[in-house]
C-alpha cells in the first residue's frame, strides 16, 4: 500500500483525508495527535448547511459543529478547498 498525501504516515485508504462520514470526521479530530482539530480553514472557512439539520453555518476550523443542532462536521486539509468534501459524523456524535 501506498501513503496518503496528508503526510501522517498512514497508508491510504485506512482511514485518510479521502474517508467519508464519521471515519473521516475520526481522523481529522486524531491527526497530528489532535493538532489540526481547531486550525482556521484557510481562507476564513467553508460557507455550508449542516448535513443533520441544514441549518447553515460556516465551518471555520477542520472539525466543528452546527449551532443549531450540534452536528459534527470535518474536513480534511488537503481538501479544504471546496465545501463538497466537508462530512458529517451522524447523528448524536461527539467528539471524543
């Protein structure tokens, strides 16, 4: 298997910044040993509606929640450049 190109040693596909779903929110919150959890999205964030509720919200950090209902949202940097990659870890996730 070959690496990923997020640079965290993995091997794609277990797991990476190309999951979907809870599995990718995972492995945002735990990349670099929680580092890039709460970095600013460059750019000042991605414009979206909650994927739970579809309230909108700007997701400004790599993983964060809706107001409105609490849904947990990530993506990961090397897709940080479009709201399309943005996942949603499922109704009544939290972040551990």
């Amino acid at each position: 298997m070959s690496n990923c190109a997020c640079g965290g040693g993995h091997h794609a596909g277990s797991g990476g910044p190309f999951s979907e779903g809870r599995e990718l929110v995972d492995f945002v919150a735990q990349a670099h040993g929680g580092a890039k959890r709460n970095q600013p999205i460059p750019g000042g964030g991605l414009a979206t509606k909650c994927q739970g509720c579809g309230a909108p919200f700007t997701l400004v950090t790599f993983v964060g929640t809706c107001a409105e209902c609490g849904g947990v949202h990530a993506v990961a940097p090397p897709r940080s450049d479009d709201a399309a990659n943005i996942q949603f870890a499922g109704t009544g996730y939290q972040l551990p």
